[in-house]
C-alpha cells in the first residue's frame, strides 16, 4: 500500500471509527429510549380514550418496530461510510468510494443540521449532527489529499 504512515490516512482511520463509535451510540440510544416510547403510546392511547388493552400492545409493537427499521436504514449510509474509510486508510482500496460516501455524507449532513434548526430539535440531536457533518468535512478532505498522495506516490 502507498503511504500507509501517512497523516491523511491516520485522519481517515480516526474518522472511520469515530463514526462507529456514533453508530453505535445512536443504537445505544435507541434502545435505551425504548421504554419512553412505550409510556408516550401509552399516554397517548389514555388520551385518545383507548382502553383496548391488545390494541395498546399492538401500536407499541408497531411503533418500535418502525423505530428499528428507521434506525436500521439510517445507518446503512453510516456503515458505508466507516468501510470505505478503514479499506481506503489501511488498504488504500476504495479511494473513489470514500470520497463519494464523504461528499453524500456533507450534503445528508447539512439537510440534517438545517433540519435540526428549523424544527427546534433536542439539543443533543443538534450536536450529533453538526459532529457527524464535522467528520464528513474532515473525511471529504483527507481522502481528496491521500489519494492524491496515493497518485503520487
């Protein structure tokens, strides 16, 4: 491999792993979270005068399962993104990938701070986002750099 010591394939290893470590934060999350949501269906079937007990339970269900699913498909992009780093960081493969996956992840990135913003979201939400499109930044910019390198070399 070409410029394996170098300074922006390090950049790119460290990213790549940052990001799983948001990953797995955000199913950490999640799962944590779980039981709010069950209370919140709860309320909200108690205020909708619900009292079907099998109904509760089946909008609970549903509703978690929507939140695995979502979950689920929202880090597809995320895994990608920490493949391409680690194949392009250690193995110098995957070069053209990484930058895609870097460029899609500034665009995604930016919709979701902006998003974040426009519908007052929590502010832990806001500060994942803006880290997450941090590392696309920084991601996009090493990997520009080692393949020249790689290019180069």
């Amino acid at each position: 491999m070409k410029n394996k010591k170098s300074i922006w394939s390090t950049i790119i290893l460290v990213v790549a792993i940052v990001s799983l470590v948001l990953l797995v934060i955000s199913f950490v999350t999640t799962f944590t979270g779980m039981p709010a949501v069950e209370a919140l269906i709860r309320e909200e079937a108690a205020n909708q005068g619900l009292t079907d007990e099998a109904m509760i339970e089946f909008a609970i269900t549903t509703a978690k399962g929507a939140l695995i699913v979502t979950l689920v498909l929202a880090s597809l992009f995320d895994i990608l993104k920490i493949i391409g780093g680690l194949k392009f960081s250690l193995q110098g493969k995957w070069g053209m990938f990484c930058i895609v996956v870097s460029i899609l992840g500034i665009v995604f990135g930016a919709i979701s701070v902006i998003n974040d913003f426009q519908n007052k979201a929590a502010i832990g939400t806001i500060v994942s986002n803006v880290l997450s499109l941090g590392l696309s930044v920084l991601l996009c910019v090493a990997c520009f750099k080692h393949r020249q390198e790689n290019m180069e070399a």
